[in-house]
C-alpha cells in the first residue's frame, strides 16, 4: 500500500470517527434536553398532585361539616316531631313513612342515641291514627310551624 491510499484511507476513518463523535454528542444533548423536560414534567405532576390532596382534603372537611349539619338538622326534625306526636297522643298514619325515612336517613348519616330512643317510642307506643280530621282541628301545632305552613308541617 503506498502512502497516498494510507492517508486516504486514514482520513476517511479520522472522518468517519469525527462524524460518530459529533453524533453521539448531539445524542447526548438530546439525552440531557429530554432529561429536563422530564424532571420539568415530572415537578409539575409532583405540584398537581399535592394540590389534588389538598383540595381532596378541603372537600372532605366541606363534606363532614356539610354531614353534620345535616344530621342535626334531621335531628333537630325528629325531635319537632316527636314533641308533636307527643302532644297528639298518636302518629297520623299518613306520617309513618314519613317519620320513618326522616329517622333512616338520620341514621345512615351516623345519628343515633337519643333520638333513635325518640324514633322507636312512637313507633312502638304511639297508635297509627287515620283520622286527618282531628290532626286539622287540633290545636297543637309543630314546633317551627305557622298557620298557613301547617298543611305541610304537620
């Protein structure tokens, strides 16, 4: 081999050697480019996903809160009820259902105790009366109940 086709064939590797360096360079700044976009991405989800619990942990305290605002108000209509049921001396018949799905929902909310005591004394000890004619005429109104309100109150 003379030396002209050694030098030839040397430059063509120096060549082809300088090409693959200046690629695997390239690759690799497209390596690290990626790299911080994904550690960018990769913060933003961190982000998100701690807002997401503290939201999640907002609306948990906004649901208990709303929950036990609920059962005292369901509550609180048990015992309306019961304190006229009382005065009556029975529960309207009509009103069974009624009394029963305020006390189940009360319930299923997490109340119990002394209104549950309330809810099974008039379902054990009052009578189931018919008559609506003597409820109209009674003189007993609900507790938070006005005259033009009481066709819904009682």
């Amino acid at each position: 081999m003379n030396n002209d086709t050694l030098d030839t064939s040397l430059k063509a590797i120096r060549e082809s050697m300088n090409a693959i360096s200046q690629q695997m360079q390239e690759y690799e700044a497209i390596r690290v480019a990626q790299n911080a976009a994904t550690l960018e991405l990769m913060g933003k989800l961190n982000d998100t996903v701690k807002e997401m619990e503290q939201n999640s942990l907002k609306t948990e305290g906004r649901l208990n809160a709303l929950s036990a605002g609920v059962m005292e108000l369901l509550g609180d209509r048990i015992d309306d009820k019961y304190n006229y049921y009382m005065a009556l001396g029975y529960i309207p018949a009509d009103e069974v259902h009624t009394f029963d799905n305020l006390y189940f929902a009360y319930a299923a909310n997490g109340g119990n105790g002394k209104r549950a005591k309330k809810y099974q004394y008039v379902m054990d000890n009052l009578q189931h009366k018919e008559d609506r004619d003597e409820l109209r005429q009674s003189t007993i109104t609900p507790i938070g109940c006005n005259a033009v309100a009481r066709r819904t109150c009682g």
